[in-house]
C-alpha cells in the first residue's frame, strides 16, 4: 500500500471544516502499479474474510460501511470488490433510493434504523441517512435550520449504534466532474451501461457545486471517533478499492477481536 496508515491518510478529523477543492480525486500517492494494487487489495479482503469469521463467531459486535458519493462515483463497485469473498450470510447491503409514502410519514432515521446490522454481521449502506442532508438540501426541501438539526440527530444515532456494538465507517468516494463526465458518457456508449443512465442525472450534475458544499458540511459536522468520514480519491478506480479495503481491513484489525473461548474443555472430550 503506498500509504502505511490508510485510516490516518483519509479520515475527516473530527470537528474539521471540510474543503474537498484541496483534495485531488486523482491523488494516488505516487503509485501507479495497479497489479501491485489488485494484490493489495486480495490481501485486504483476506483479512476482512478472517476478521467476519471472528465477528461472527463473537456475536457481540456489528460493522457498518456507510458509501456516498456523486452519481457515478463507484458505490456498487466498491462494494463489488471489497465485499466479494466475504461470507453472504453475514453481509448485509442495502441500497436507500427515493423514500416511499409510507417512509416520509415517519422520521428519516425510521427506515435506515430499521437496516442496522444486528449482531454478528456486516451491514453495508449504498447510500444512506446522508441523503436527508444531500439531495434532500440541494432541493431545498429543508432549510439549514433543519438540516443543522439533522446533524445532530444523525450524530446521536450513530453515537446510539456504537454503544449498541456497532462500527461505523463512513466513505465519500470522490470524484472530479471531468471523471463523471467520462463515467456518464460512457453509460450512454456502452449498451452493458445504457440502462444505468438516468436523465435527472445530469439535472444533479448542473447542481455540482451545491452537492460539494453539502457534503462538505456534512462531513465536517458528523465526523466523529466513533462514526469517522474518510474522504477517498476515486477518479481511479482501483486506488479507490484500494483505499476503502485498507481503511476497513485496519480498522477491523485494530479490534482484535478473539474467538470464543470453547464451552468445555476440548482436550477432555472424545467424539465416538
Ligand atoms: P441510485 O443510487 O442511482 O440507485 O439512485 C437512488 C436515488 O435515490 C438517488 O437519486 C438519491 O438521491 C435518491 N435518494 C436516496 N435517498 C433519498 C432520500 N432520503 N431523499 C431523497 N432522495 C433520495
Ligand atoms: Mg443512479
């Protein structure tokens, strides 16, 4: 990995003021060997595979990897490439889109409560709560007073799932609006693509610099110890893989989290 501590690297400080214009999304350190990188990255997935059989096997805790970004940012790859080899019966990926009816009755942490991994498991957002301060601000749907009011909520949600156990890592791949240009041109190119591209895709793209503020706003007001933001350049595909595997194989790691301790003495049993 071409940095030794990817948590440090990319994480948004708590209580920092955000300004994604200083960071590069093409940055990748100086490397530029993507085989090296597809190692890596097979590296990482192995010790998450080990660190979900022990989280399993603990029962106690839960890991949930919370994914924004701009459309086209790489969400449904990232998960594809991070999450393959994992076990399925202990993932959880759930993708929040435009709320029904029966969910706008309710709060906006109602639904996303509801999809919090239980014990055991690892739960990954494909978007997320973050929307209610996003898409939901650029449209004008909330004023500030509001949205600043779901900081606070989200940031005691969150606090609430860490006391119940659960880890919370939270991305924002981010990209330039030349790579999304790129990205959206080639869904209309490729007709493997073409049923992703969306026409109120672009009416978002003309809202790029709102989206930027946003989220600049909202990462710097709910970066916390407990539920970080890590900011991940991810013009390049397989730096951002590489990246998101690193922070969550670290983070995974660093609880060293122990096999249960047998119910009986091992050594005194024979099975006949
Ligand atoms: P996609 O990720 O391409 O499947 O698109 C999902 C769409 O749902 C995006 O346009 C999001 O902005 C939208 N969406 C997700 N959550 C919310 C929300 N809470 N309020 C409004 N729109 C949302
Ligand atoms: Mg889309």
């Amino acid at each position: 990995m071409p940095v030794k501590e990817a948590r440090s690297a990319f994480i948004v400080k708590p209580g920092s003021r955000v300004d994604l214009t200083r960071i590069d999304p093409r940055e990748t350190f100086g490397f530029s060997d993507k085989d090296a990188a597809a190692k890596h990255i097979e590296g990482n997935v192995k010790r998450l595979f080990d660190a979900q059989r022990r989280l399993w096997a603990e029962n106690k805790r839960a890991l949930l990897i919370v994914l924004q970004g701009m459309d086209t940012s790489g969400k449904d790859g990232t998960i594809r490439h991070c999450m393959t080899g994992l076990d399925p019966s202990g993932v959880k990926v759930v993708s929040f889109k435009r709320p029904t009816e029966k969910e706008l009755d309710h709060d906006f942490l109602w639904r996303v409560h509801a999809q919090a991994p239980g014990k055991g498991e690892i739960g990954v957002f494909n978007r997320s709560h973050y929307e209610d301060v996003l898409v939901v601000r650029v449209h004008g749907l909330i004023d500030m007073r509001t949205c600043r009011r779901r900081y606070e909520h989200i940031r005691a949600f969150e606090s609430l799932l860490a006391d119940s156990g659960v880890m919370v890592l939270k991305f924002f791949l981010h990209i330039s609006k030349d790579e999304q240009k790129a990205r959206l041109e080639e869904r209309l190119a490729d007709p493997t693509k073409n049923w992703k591209f969306e026409e109120g895709d672009l009416a978002e793209r003309r809202k790029w610099d709102e989206y930027q503020r946003a989220y600049e706003d909202a990462m710097g007001a709910t970066s916390t110890a407990e539920a970080p933001w890590f900011i991940v350049p991810s013009d390049r595909k397989w730096f951002r893989n590489l990246c998101v595997s690193q922070v969550i194989a670290e983070t995974v790691e660093s609880l060293k989290i122990q096999y249960p301790k047998p119910h009986v003495d091992v050594k005194k049993i024979k099975v006949r």
